[in-house]
C-alpha cells in the first residue's frame, strides 16, 4: 500500500456545512461578549479564565498526550507513559494481548497548553495480515489550556468487544493518531496487540 492510501486511512471524517471557528486566544475569548449571560456560561463550562496556566513557555505543543492505557474488565489496567524515552518504540514492538471476547476500552491522558484545543479526535486503523479491517474514529471535544487545578485531562473511549474464534486470533497491526480541527496532528504512532484464546 502506497503512503499516500495509508494516509488516506487516517484522514478524519468531515461534516458537511461544517467551518472551523476563526482562532483566538485565551484572552480574546475571556474577554468576548462579556455581557453576554449564556456566552458567560459557555466559558465557565470550558474552564476559560479559572485558575492559573500550567503551560510551558518553552514547549510550542499545543496537546501533549501523556499517557495511554488499554482498560478490560475485571483486569489492572495496561498502561503506557509516553512521557518516558522509548514509549513509541515499546507500543509497536510490544504487543498489548487481549483475550478473545473481552471488553476493553482505550483511554488517554492528555494535557493543553498555550490555546484552546478545537476538535481533538482520535483515528485508528487496525490491520492483520495488511489488509485493513477496521477503521475508528472517536471525538474526543474541545479543550481550554490546563491549569494547576485541573493539570490534565483523561477521556476514556467507547467501549469494545474484542473479535472472538479460530479466524479472529492472531496478530493485528494498527496506526493511531491524535488530530484536531486544524488538521493538526498531535501524536502518531504504530502499535499492535494479539488476540488470544486466554490470559
């Protein structure tokens, strides 16, 4: 498969009629419309100008993933820290195992800095044998920068079932990415997992 279809895999879906609002800064939207009583709420929901700033002057990122973990039920949750040296390499090389059957979840830990986060999705295409057999795409919101009372946040996925039988065992390929609605992709990365009859 060319680079180009693999791309095309990860490309998130578009609405119809839908245009990304113009940007603006934290403080252009605290001081939006300040009489404006539902706008007024609107803000406070996002967290807009409450409490102090945890961004880093010297870090340009706007969304850092920090952490994702694989969450099945009845077990410890599978966790990696992607703010350690070779996280990226450790998800491609190691596989997550899942039991046939089982009901997981993925979930992410993520902090934002410097601006409002529009649109934060993730994709995931899942492969075995390089043959694409599925596609998934999760809206994951938008979000104001952290602060020291709320240093991150974490959004659990949809939950899932894991394939189950002869045919569905084995190893499967997968690309991830974390894109918003600038087109701007936070994180990229190749993982991989095996379905397995047990533990």
């Amino acid at each position: 498969m060319s680079g180009n279809a693999a791309e095309d895999d990860l490309t998130p879906t578009k609405t119809e009629g839908y245009k990304v609002g113009e940007k603006k800064t934290v403080e252009e939207y605290s001081k939006l419309d300040q009489n404006d009583e539902s706008l007024a709420r609107w803000k406070k929901s996002l967290g807009l100008g409450t409490g102090d700033t945890v961004s880093d002057a010297s870090d340009p990122r706007k969304a850092i993933i920090l952490s994702l973990a694989l969450e099945v039920e009845g077990r410890d949750d599978i966790r990696v820290d992607l703010t350690q040296p070779g996280a990226l390499e450790q998800l491609k090389n190691k596989p997550f195992t899942i039991k046939e059957a089982a009901k997981f979840r993925m979930k992410a830990k993520f902090k934002v800095q410097h601006e409002v986060l529009s649109g934060l999705k993730y994709l995931q295409v899942v492969k075995r044998k390089g043959i694409r057999v599925a596609k998934d795409e999760e809206m994951i919101g938008s979000y104001p920068p952290n602060t020291k009372d709320q240093p991150f946040y974490e959004k659990k996925f949809a939950a899932e079932e894991a394939p189950s039988g002869m045919m569905a065992r084995g190893h499967y390929d997968a690309v991830s990415k974390f894109i918003d609605d600038d087109d701007h992709t936070h994180l990229k990365f190749e993982w991989s997992f095996d379905i397995t009859k047990a533990w």
